[in-house]
C-alpha cells in the first residue's frame, strides 16, 4: 500500500497509555493506493475510546478489550475513480456478451 502522507494524533495522558487506554485516535491519510490499486485522495479515520490488552500488545497482537465507535471518510476524485468503473463495466460488458454467444449457440 502506498501513502504520500499520513498524520495520526492519540489523545491520552501516560497513565491511561499504561493500562492501554485512549481516550481517541485520529488519522489523517493523503494519497493512499490500496491493495487493488485503488486510490484515495484521503481517508480520516476517528475513533471513540479504545481499550486494548498491553500485554498482548507486547507480543505484536493488538486485541481489543472492548467495543469502540469509529468513523471513516473516504474521498475519491472523479480521475482516480474512472479507470476501476471503466475496468468494472469492461468486466460485466464481456460477461453479457459471453452469456449472449451461450444462449444463440
């Protein structure tokens, strides 16, 4: 996945940190290509207070210790969208005329 930047800003004090707690995190990404190569001129993500396991933590899992709200916004310009929809309506254009040849033959 590629990024032309990201910002993320925790809020919380050191003690909540310690027991694994925030009291919400914000993350700001610009330019993010994803996994299908899609890309996004920007995601915010924002969520409530989360709680994880330290101790899980510690050993590269990061484990949720109870639910949290999160939102996210997704912005996609008009350039960036065109090629997946021209390359989606290729896709179901070839599938119909597959299923006509089928049906004539």
């Amino acid at each position: 996945m590629d990024i032309e930047s990201v910002d993320i800003d925790i809020d919380s004090d050191a003690l909540k940190l310690v027991h694994g707690e925030v009291n919400s995190v914000t993350m700001w990404g610009k330019g993010v290509v994803t996994p299908k190569n899609l890309r996004l001129e920007e995601v915010v993500l924002q969520t409530d207070s989360i709680a994880i396991n330290p101790l899980s933590t510690a050993l590269g899992k990061i484990e949720l210790t109870q639910p949290t709200n999160a939102s996210v916004r997704l912005v996609v310009t008009e350039a960036d969208l065109t090629p997946e929809l021209t390359a989606v309506f290729r896709s179901i254009d070839h599938s119909e005329r597959t299923s006509q040849t089928h049906r004539l033959q």
